[in-house]
C-alpha cells in the first residue's frame, strides 16, 4: 500500500471518530467546535488524497510529514477529548 491509501485510513477514521465523539459526549460545552476540527481534518486530508494538487502535495517528504503529524496531532486530540 502507498502512503496515499494508509492516510486516507487515517483520514476515514478521524471522520468516524469525530461522529462518535458527537454521539457520545452530547450536552457537552464547544462539542460543535472539537467536532469540527476532528471531522474536518479527517474530510480535508481524505480530499486532499483523491485531488491531483492534493495528490501532489502529499507526494513530497515535506507534505507527507506535515499531513502526517496534522493526522497524529487531530488523533490525539480526538482520543484525549
């Protein structure tokens, strides 16, 4: 598998995590808000791996690296919250 297919996992997951966090934490304070940021990073990095400017991006170390620690850093968060 290429490093496009392993971050479009990624990207899915952060997606279902942030419906669940929706899910499960309703009545909490800013919930709209870390949601967001959970559901969005997964929808942008996802899109970004099917688009050719994303594809392009991502294909150098630079933009594999910085795609990679967005996906830990909103996983973290994700997890944490």
């Amino acid at each position: 598998m290429t490093s496009l297919q392993y971050l479009r996992y990624v990207a899915y997951a952060l997606f279902a995590i942030g419906l669940i966090n929706l899910r499960y934490q309703s009545g909490e304070e800013n919930l709209g808000l870390r949601t967001f940021l959970i559901v969005g990073t997964g929808l942008t990095l996802f899109a970004l791996t099917y688009f050719n400017l994303g594809k392009s991006v991502l294909s150098t170390s630079t933009g594999k690296v910085m795609a990679w620690l967005i996906a830990i850093a909103a996983t973290l968060f994700a997890i944490l919250n």
